[in-house]
C-alpha cells in the first residue's frame, strides 16, 4: 500500500456506524491475537527481573559467605542490574504495543457493546486503531519505558543492593566503630572507599529522580489526553 492510500485510509466510510458479524468475529480475532503477544512479552519482562534477582542473590551470597569475604560482588552486581534493565526497558516498549492496543479494544470495543449494544463508530476509535497498524510506532520513549519499569521492579532491587554493601561495611569483619573505618572497608582496589560510597550515593539518587520524573511524565500525559484511554 503506498503513503497516499495509507494517508487516506481515515477518510474512507465516514457515514459507515455499524460492523457486519464477519468483521466482529476478525476484531475478535483480532483482540485474541493482541493479549496473546502482551503476554509473551509480558513473561520476558519478569525473565529479566528474575535475572536481575537471581544475579543480586548470588553477589550476596558470596559478599556474606564469611566475615573475610570482600563486598566487591555486591558493587560489581549492579553493572548487571543495570544491563538487565536497560534490556528489560526495551522489551516494555514492544510489550506496551500490544497491551495498548488490547485495552483499546476492551475500552472501545467491547465494553460499548457490553454496556449498551452501540459501537459508537462515530467516536473513530477504529481509526486510531487502524492507522496504529498502518504505522506501527513506540507509544512510550526508552527513557520514560526504563522509569516505569525502575518504579515497579528495579528501585526495590537497587535498595536492597546499596543496603547490602552498606550492611556489609557494617558488620563485617566486626562491627564498625567509626566512620573512617568504614570509608576504609569500602575501599575497592586504588578507588578509595568515599568515592566509592559517593558514588553508591549518587548511583540510587539518579534512578530515584528517573523514577520520579517518570511518574510525574505519565501523571502529565494522562491529564493532557482528551479521554480516559489511549494509546500507550
């Protein structure tokens, strides 16, 4: 189909206020089709949530083992972490496709027909549908997709992580007793331990004020919509 007729596609049957059963059955079809792919890719979103976990549990075993132990694991753990959410931020942005485009059809398909037996063909909903499929699109940026994905899942692990380094400076090999001594314990080869522990410092503030300003975007997004669904 070239631009010209994908252009015009919005145009076409404007007086049209009904759908034949053969074309309920396809949007029914249809909709299967959707929440089937939301869910595949739901299950790769908790996959590299389970690997960002099952990571944090293996550097706490081996920072805890002994009182000897160093905590470098449990600093070196959180390049992974965050590997495993940039991954997972991008699996969000096709997930968040097809979850989109299902609740669309929830929203404007079958609760209309639930609620009153009227499509309401007159509101275009189908044609924000259709034209979502002629050009397929990300509805969420990357950075706003790695926010949300920071309040549901990863803020949680980042604490338990910074707590876990600071709980190890804390307790081992013996309870600390000043805080140089703990600048000391956090040394990790040449870097000395309040670089380290400013860093850790910064690390969790920086994806704190992503995780707010994320929030804070989609709390903007929603006000601006013109309804109470959309897509995305």
């Amino acid at each position: 189909m070239s631009e010209r007729e994908a252009g015009e596609i919005s145009e076409l049957n404007d007086e049209r206020k009904t759908l034949e059963s053969a074309e309920i059955g396809a949007v029914a079809h249809l909709y299967r089709g959707e929440v089937y792919r939301s869910t595949i890719w739901r299950t790769r979103l908790d996959t590299t949530t389970n690997w960002a976990v099952v990571t944090l549990g293996v550097a706490l075993s081996i920072s805890f083992a002994s009182p000897d132990a160093s905590p470098l694991p449990l600093v070196l753990v959180g390049v992974l972490i965050i590997f495993f959410l940039m991954l997972e931020a991008r699996r969000y942005r096709y997930f968040n496709v097809w979850r989109a485009r299902a609740r669309w059809i929830e929203t404007h398909f079958y609760a209309p027909m639930l609620y009153d037996g009227n499509l309401h063909l007159e509101e275009n909903w189908q044609k924000v549908l259709a034209n979502d499929y002629l050009k397929p699109r990300y509805h969420v940026d990357y950075l706003t997709a790695v926010g949300r994905r920071i309040r549901r899942n990863y803020l949680w692990i980042l604490l338990i992580q910074s707590m876990a380094f600071a709980g190890k400076i804390a307790v081992h090999p013996t309870a600390v007793t000043s805080w140089e001594e703990a600048f000391r314990r956090a040394d990790v080869g040449p870097l000395p331990g309040e670089f380290i522990i400013g860093f850790g410092a910064a690390y969790m503030l920086a994806w704190s004020g992503l995780a707010i300003w994320s929030d804070r975007n989609d709390a903007k997004r929603a006000a601006l919509r013109k309804t109470d669904s959309a897509m995305g």
